[in-house]
C-alpha cells in the first residue's frame, strides 16, 4: 500500500489519536470519538485517572461506556503502545480537554505518560497538534507555555461557545466547539453551524 501525505494509509480509515485529561469538559472528549465514529476515522483513546474522576462527576458515562466509543483504547501506562511510535502513522491527535499540567508536560517534551508521549510524537512527526485548553484566569505562565506550544507546531484551541450558531442546548455549544476542532484536521462533521453571513 502507499502512504498518503496525511500519514493514513490509502485503502484504510484514516486514524486520529484522542487524548482526554483531567480538566473540566470531558464531554469534549466523548463527543469527540462520537464524530469520529460518524466520519468513519479509527479513534485512539488515551485518558488519564483525573480524566476518569471528571468524566463520573460531570456526566452518566463509565470508564468502559467511554471505551466502548473508541476504535481502539491504549492504558496510560503503556509507553510501548503503537500510538507511542512516529511509525504508527495518524491524521494527528487532539487533547478534549487538554488540562495546564498535561499542557505544561507536552511543552516540556519530558514526558511521564502514554499521552503526552503519544503527544509529543505527534510534534515530532509533525502531525497536527490540537489542544482544547480548560482553564480560566490565565495567568502569565500559562500564556508562555501556550506561545511555546504554538512555537513547536501545537494548535491552542480553547472550547469557547459560538453565540451566533445560537445553541439551544449544552451539546450544541459542544459539538460547535468539537466541530470547529476537528476542521483543524481537515474533517467536517455535520453538527457544526457555519456562518454563511449576514442575512
């Protein structure tokens, strides 16, 4: 078979690493691996144990309910992983939500976990990089670490509510947001509302 310039190999779905850590919004993440599911892309869950508490406080899914959305789910643990080697060719990995430590980690290039590693791979072979920021005040360290990040290649890409697409709901101001993000990889999933402009 032959490579494609996107790092999929033609003749098969093309892949996307998702990670999910510890900041509030992991729903982010879920509906993330819901559109890849409807795009038909093979979705590579990464989650950290701070993921997991968010996700059983701020929604009705489990561990495995989350698992179970993904086309493949690799433990944090797992440094040997393939999504921890530039050879395992992806589309590139997004962070939904991406919290300020595993942000901090991924800035620094050392890495202590399977997401951050699969992250700064991701850098590294010079595949998209988008990071959903969950954090607000910003003070200035958290500003430097976001230029730095932007400076290696890294898209900051905050989960901010599209008032003109006017939301009716909590899962429409996600799956904007969602949407938006995954426009960053070249996929466009139906739930966006696009601006057409004025009428």
């Amino acid at each position: 078979m032959v490579d494609d310039v996107n790092g999929a190999v033609r003749n098969s779905p093309p892949r996307m690493v998702v990670g999910i850590s510890g900041a509030s919004g992991a729903i982010y993440g879920a509906r993330v691996l819901d559109a890849l599911n409807d795009l038909g892309v093979e979705s590579h869950l990464v989650v950290t144990k701070a993921a997991l508490l968010t996700l059983s406080q701020e929604t009705d899914l489990t561990a495995d309910g989350l698992s179970a959305k993904a086309t493949a789910t690799h433990r944090l643990a797992d440094v040997g992983a393939s999504i921890a080697s530039g050879s395992f060719r992806t589309l590139g990995m997004i962070v939904a939500p991406c919290s300020v430590r595993t942000m901090s980690e991924i800035a620094t290039g050392v890495t202590s976990s399977l997401l951050t590693r699969a992250a700064d791979v991701t850098l590294k072979e010079r595949r998209p990089l988008v990071l959903m920021v969950r954090e607000t005040p910003l003070h200035l360290g958290h500003l430097r670490t976001m230029t730095a990040l932007a400076e290696m290649g890294a898209v900051i890409a905050p989960p901010l509510p599209a008032l003109y697409a006017r939301p009716a709901s909590i899962q429409e101001m996600v799956d904007q947001s969602v949407g938006r993000a995954l426009d960053l990889f070249g996929l466009d999933w139906s739930a966006v509302r696009r601006w057409d402009g004025l009428k």
